[in-house]
C-alpha cells in the first residue's frame, strides 16, 4: 500500500526556444508540482568578464490541479538583454521543489 508520503513526484521544467534575441519569446513549462501551488522563477544572468549584471525581478506562476503550468517571457521586456547562458530557477513555494533550466540569449547587436 503506499501512501503519499511514499510517492516522489518528479518535476520537469523546459524552454522553448532553448536560444534566441532579447526580443524573442521564450515559453517555460512546468510539469510534477504540487497541484495549485505558487512557483517563483529566479532569472540569473551570465558572468560576463568578471562584471555582475542586474538580475530582473522574480516572476510568479500558479500551477494548474495537474502541477503544470507555463510561463512566457520576452528578456527585453524584463530589463534583461545581458548575452550569454542564463539560468532560471522554479522553486515550489508549498513543495519545496526546485529546478533549474537554461537558455542562451544571443546578442542582436
């Protein structure tokens, strides 16, 4: 018999498209969190030379009863224009769940 505490749920986020300009559209889906759950979105810029950049403000999604959601961005529109290999951190805000997914912005210069 196995009960919840027994169960490992495995959440799963990914991007799409995995690289692209500042003014592309970026689609993040989640997938194996807790059913109706707050999950906030880190965005961590790349180091570049040795400089720290600004990172935006943490976003917000609510999953849906299933655990999954998506969250859709466009860098520019956060500030974020910074190229290079970014991370983005989903942390749970009732599970606890963390992971992280990366993309690479590409300069449009």
């Amino acid at each position: 018999m196995s009960t919840a505490a027994d169960e490992t749920t495995t959440a799963t986020v990914s991007v799409t498209p995995r690289a692209g300009l500042p003014t592309d559209t970026f689609t993040f889906s989640l997938s194996g969190f807790t059913q109706n759950e707050t999950v906030v979105a880190t965005f961590v810029p790349p180091l570049i030379d040795g400089l720290d950049f600004p990172a935006p403000d943490p976003a917000t999604i609510t999953v849906d009863a299933s655990g999954a959601g998506t969250l859709t961005m466009r860098p520019v529109d956060l500030g974020a224009i910074v190229p290079g290999v970014w991370n983005v951190t989903f942390t749970g805000q009732t599970s606890g769940i963390v992971q992280t997914v990366s993309f690479a912005m590409t300069c449009g210069c």
